[in-house]
C-alpha cells in the first residue's frame, strides 16, 4: 500500500510508549526544538511505574509515589509543548525518507521514530495479585526491596533473577521464602551457593502460590505442594515475582532486529538495525532495567535523532 506523505503533518520524531524513556525523550526532543509526537497506548502515562507505590531510587525525589512520579514526568514534557495522542501502534512501515505509524484508523508520519513501549512482567494471575499491587505485591526486588527492612518476604521463582532476587532482600529483610514450583532451581550455580549459605533465607520447593491476601497490605500467602498436595500458609509483608519479564515488541517483529527473548538490539545510543528508528527503555537489550535508565535511554535516543536528522535534510 503507497501512502501520500504530507510534509506539513510531518513530525521530526514519533515517541510510542508513555513511559519514563519515552517522556525523557520526549522531553530532550522538545528543548533540541524538535516537533515530537509521543503515542500513549493505555491512556495513563509512566508505564510501570504507576504500579509502584513508593519509588526511592530516583535522585532527587526519595520517597514519591510512583503515580505522582508519572504526573511529575507528564507536566514536565507537556510544558514544553509535546504532543500527546492516544492509540496503540499496530504497525510502522519505513517509506522512501520516512515511517508511517499507524494506530487504528489513525496514521501518523514521522522523520524518526523511537520505540519505547516498555516490557510488561509475567504474572502469576492468582487472586489477590491485580488488588495488591504497589501494595506488598513487586515485580522488582531492587526498586521496591529496602522498603521491607527487617521483615518477612516471599521471592516466586527459580531462574537468576529470582535468586538475585532472594540474596538481594536476604540483606536486610529478617525473613526470605523462595517458593520454585521445581525440585531443582534453574539459575547459575555460583548463584545457588550463595543462595544456601544464607541462613534467613528458606527455599519451599515444588510449590505455587494460590492466592495473596491483605486487607490494606500483603498479609498471607497460600501456597500448594504440587507434589504432595499439601497446603502452607507464610505469613508476610511482601512478595516479590520473578517468573519473567517480557518486552512489549510484538508491533515490531517485521521492522527491527530483536534477540530471542524479543528485545530489540541496540547500544547505548539507542541504535536499532534500521538508520531512522531508536529504541529506549525496558524495550531494548541492556543490563540494568530501572526509572533512570530508562529516562537516560530517552535522552541518548534523542541526541541519536539529531544527529540522523542532520545527516538527512
């Protein structure tokens, strides 16, 4: 299908995804006096963030809510005049000199595109989970983690993240369950060691959580021994799921070049296999996945963007 491009609906960037990497970008395209348009596809900026109820990693703002944090950030990006459009990107096709990103019934066009749509964490789809998340319930050990000093938590898991998980909060927490539906855990062994020398920390094999219950807070967590059908109740604040992580690409598939696990291949700078397109945030391969990278990744993918916009006048 052939598309008329249409200079003056034209934008120098399209930003998709609202989270902290696209708004960081969105903010460092405004202030270089790039037209930039981002596309929010849930209607409520921050991405995962907005889940959180406390964020204390964030130089500068100790202790804010995560929803206050994606307000702050919105404002901020908004103030300097960005547009903001509603719609989740089904599909981006690279023309002669341009992309044409389409949500719906709607088309955009854009000189540059950068993908920030974020990733989204497995879940274990128990009751209680949805109802207290932010609220006990993590998806994150090392943001979430120092808040749980000195009390009882629960790691859901049994890959690296999820034993890198348990030594993490075995530092300060009294108390740490590590509950693996195996008999055997599947993370590094150097890893493992460590994991059993820990004395606060108890590994419950075999075994799922039903459900999680509080009133205002995590309370309880019901597990079943799938092998001996034996049910346990543990008593604590907090539980963290480390069953997965997966980066929200599946738009992209025919576009960029991805690794197995469906992140899109880039560097620092943000550059993905196709000159014109960026990639920020939990979307892209990289080691670290927190708030200021992601915001960092925005501003590198943007400074990307200058630079291809100069070299393609």
């Amino acid at each position: 299908m052939e598309f008329r491009k249409d200079e003056n609906k034209m934008k120098d960037v399209i930003i998709v995804g609202s989270g902290p990497a696209g708004m960081g970008a969105a903010l460092y395209g405004r202030r270089a006096g790039l037209d930039t348009l981002i596309l929010d596809a849930t209607g409520m900026p921050g991405g995962q963030i907005t889940t959180t109820y406390e964020v204390d990693n964030y130089l500068g703002l100790p202790g804010i809510n995560g929803f206050d944090m994606a307000m702050a950030f919105q404002e901020h990006v908004k103030k300097f005049g960005a547009q903001w459009e509603p719609g989740k990107v089904s599909e981006i096709e690279k023309q002669d000199n341009y992309f044409v990103v389409k949500t719906g019934e709607k088309e955009y066009q854009g000189k540059t595109v950068i993908l920030a749509a974020g990733a989204s964490h497995n879940k274990l789809g128990v009751p209680g989970e949805e109802e207290l998340t932010g609220m006990g319930v993590s998806y994150c050990a090392t943001c979430d983690g120092a808040f749980y000093r000195g009390k009882t938590t629960v790691v859901v898991g049994g890959g690296d993240v999820a034993i890198e998980d348990a030594i993490f909060l075995a530092r300060f927490c009294e108390k740490v369950y590590l509950v693996h539906r195996r008999d055997s855990l599947r993370g590094a062994k150097i890893l493992q060691d460590r994991l059993f020398e820990l004395p606060n920390v108890e590994v419950i094999w075999d075994s799922v959580v039903e459900r999680i219950e509080g009133t205002e807070a995590v309370e309880q967590i019901h597990l079943l021994n799938k092998k001996s059908g034996e049910k346990r109740v543990l008593s604590a604040q907090g539980i963290f799921i480390a069953v997965g992580i997966h980066p929200n690409t599946e738009n992209f598939q025919n576009l960029v070049e991805m690794d197995e696990a469906g992140y899109i291949i880039a560097g620092e700078m943000g550059e993905t296999s196709v000159p014109g397109v960026y990639v920020a945030g939990d979307t892209r391969t990289k080691e670290l996945r927190q708030v200021i990278t992601a915001v960092a990744d925005g501003a590198n993918a943007i400074t990307s963007v200058q630079k291809y916009l100069l070299e393609n006048k």
